[in-house]
C-alpha cells in the first residue's frame, strides 16, 4: 500500500494505492476514510485488480475546504486525481455518500468509468431528506471531563449494538472527531442532490449491494423501481460498518460483477 497526495483544484487530495490490474476506485462514506476499505485491498490485490482510495474533501488526511461543497464539486476532482497517476478508465465503487459521488462521476465523466458498484445508496424522499437536513450539525466541542467522545461512543453503539466490532466503533469515534466542525458537509452536499435523476441518467452497468444490517437496505426498492436493469446483490446481516468487519464476505459480494 501507497500513501499520496494529488494537487487539485479544490485542495489537496490524500488517497491511498495497493497492487496493480484492472484500476477500482473506491469511494467511503461520510465521516469515514479510505481506511474504511484497509481490510480489503490485499485481497483485492490478489484477486488482481489495483486499489485506488481518496479520502474526500474534509475528511481523513486531505485538506477541509472552508465551505459545503456539492456532490457535484467532489466528483470534479476525481478526473484530476486520476490524470495524476495516468489512469483513463475505473470501475468505481461507492458507499453511502461516496455512493452520490460516485454516481456523479459515472454521470459527468461517463468515458471515464467502466462499471459502478453502490452499496447503501441514499435514495431519500424529500421528506427525508428535510428530516435529516434540520438534524445535521452535531455538537462536537470537546469538553473538560471528556464526556463528548462517551457522548458519540454510546450514540454509535446505540446504532449498531453487537452487530460491529470495537474496532469499527473506534475507527468511527476517531473519524468523526477529525473532520471537527464541519463533519456535516458532505452529509448535506448529498440530502441537496437529486440523486434520482442521476440515477436514471447512467449508462454503465451497475451492481447494487446491499446488507441486511445497513440502515439504508430499506431503499434498495426504491433503486429498482428507477433501473430493473440494474443488478442486486443482498447480504446478510452486518452493519454500517460490514466492509470493515466482514471485508471477504464483502468483496465475495461484487467480485463476480467485476469479472464479467
């Protein structure tokens, strides 16, 4: 594995490489990081396909843009950022909001992208979407007793219970905390996006994942009541945090999709 920072034109881009073969780009969700998908990349390597994992915007090591972006500005970058390492062509994989953007990019840059997998797609109603946008802005400050990181440590285990590791709790905990004060941006660039037209718009193949355990496998119908001809493939059990935790039975789930 790699560690790399590309110049684009909204900031520094930090992402992460691992093996050589057919280029998959990797988008992870918000807050997280490229380290989301640590635990895949050597069997992805293996399989022989290379790994290609930026950290968004504001999130994990690349730089904090001062205002919201758009799902539409984060995909801009990814052209860039591949120019950068001289790669034309990816199949691109996108979870939760990575899955906006990486539906963005398919849409924008369609000679660019070879394939798309999306697992957790935030297919919101509008309704939805104006919940979650009056819900964003988390206090985060830290406090003297520490009581800001229980806080979120018995939010997240009030969300996933026994069905996610430690681990995958930490990593979220410590996430959360790096991207600081404006942790919500990306939350809000995709409760903004209209993600249904986008969807209708694509011309690649596509493969949608999902777990049973996903707080958002409740819109799976929604996706195939837009693209029938889309494929699905259903996972059970898990958490938010599956690919983490469950990295073989993951990448079991699409690695025949990518060979075809």
């Amino acid at each position: 594995m790699r560690k790399h920072y590309a110049e684009t034109s909204l900031g520094q881009v930090h992402y992460l490489t691992c093996g050589e073969g057919e280029p998959l780009l990797m988008l992870h969700m918000t807050p997280q990081s490229s380290l989301q998908f640590l635990h895949t990349f050597e069997q992805l390597n293996t399989l022989g396909y290379q790994v290609i994992a930026p950290d968004t915007l504001g999130y994990g090591m690349s730089d904090k843009p001062d205002d919201p972006l758009t799902i539409e500005e984060y995909a801009s970058v990814i052209p860039e950022l591949l120019e950068q390492i001289n790669v034309d062509k990816v199949t691109v994989l996108g979870h939760h909001t990575g899955a906006s953007i990486a539906c963005e990019f398919a849409k924008s840059y369609p000679n660019k992208v070879k394939k798309i997998i999306l697992h957790g797609v935030p297919l919101y109603t509008e309704e939805e979407k104006n919940e979650r946008m009056d819900n964003l802005k988390a206090d985060l400050s830290p406090k003297k007793d520490g009581t800001h990181l229980l806080d979120y440590w018995n939010w997240i285990q009030s969300r996933v219970g026994d069905r996610a590791s430690l681990e995958s709790c930490h990593m979220s905990l410590l996430h959360v905390f790096l991207a600081g004060e404006n942790e919500w941006f990306c939350h809000h660039a995709a409760f903004a996006y209209n993600l249904e037209q986008t969807i209708l718009e694509l011309e690649q193949p596509c493969l949608v994942i999902t777990n049973t355990g996903d707080p958002l496998h409740y819109i799976v119908p929604r996706v195939k009541n837009l693209r029938e001809d889309f494929n699905y493939n259903e996972i059970e059990g898990g958490s938010v945090f599956i690919i983490r935790d469950k990295p073989t039975q993951w990448v079991e789930s699409f690695i025949d999709f990518l060979k075809q």
